[in-house]
C-alpha cells in the first residue's frame, strides 16, 4: 500500500502504464495498427505520391488522388508492417474522417478567421 503522494503516483503511473501494455497486446492480436502507425503511413504515403508526382514530371499545381493515398497507406501497414487489412482499412478511415474542428472554419485561423470565436478560444485555452 503507497503511504506517499509520491508512492501513490508512481503506483497510479505503472498502473497506466500496465494498462497500456494490455491494450497494445489486444490490439495486436487483433490485428489492428496503433494510432501513431497509421498517422506515420499516412504520412508516408503522401510523401511517396508527391514524390511520384514530382518524378514523373507533373506540375507544381498536380493534382492528388485520396483513393490513391490511402491504397499505398494501406500496402504500407498491411504488406510492409504485417497489420489485417480489414483492422487496418478501417483504422485509416477512421484518422482521416471528418472532424468537428473541420466544420469550423475560425478553429484554423489561416481559414476566414473569425475574431470574436478566436478571443473566446484564446481565453479557455488559458
């Protein structure tokens, strides 16, 4: 039994700690990628189309195709990094789905910013 805040803290973080270790374990087990690996083959799989892009001798202005990206997003973590194809689909479709912070268009301020919402954001974030 911890006697100590710091004991108690310490407790409380190997705790999380255990907690995560389980989750990472059912995760795997099912298949399905963590959240940083699909950002990372994502991230991947932009930079490979823009390459591709570039090499091929397309324009600055080329235009991208989504279907494209997420399709070698997909070879990334299901061929190269060994994760189910379904688990990982979905795990994609699921980072690059619609957001609430998308639907405000004040929430990014290089998009028609909104003063008044801005200075009400600024205020909590303080």
């Amino acid at each position: 039994m911890a006697r100590t805040n710091k004991q108690k803290r310490a407790q409380a973080l190997a705790a999380g700690r255990a907690r995560q270790d389980r989750r990472r374990e059912k995760m795997a087990a099912l298949g399905k990628p963590l959240t940083s690996k699909v950002d990372g083959a994502i991230v991947e799989a932009l930079a490979f189309n823009m390459a591709d892009a570039v090499l091929s001798g397309a324009q600055t202005d080329a235009l991208l195709s989504i279907a494209e990206l997420v399709e070698t997003a997909l070879v990334i973590l299901v061929d190269r990094q060994g994760y189910d194809r379904r688990q990982s689909k979905l795990a994609i479709a699921q980072r690059m789905s619609l957001r609430d912070e998308h639907r405000d268009p004040s929430f990014i301020p290089s998009l028609h910013p909104i003063p008044s919402l801005q200075a009400a954001r600024a205020a909590i974030a303080q």
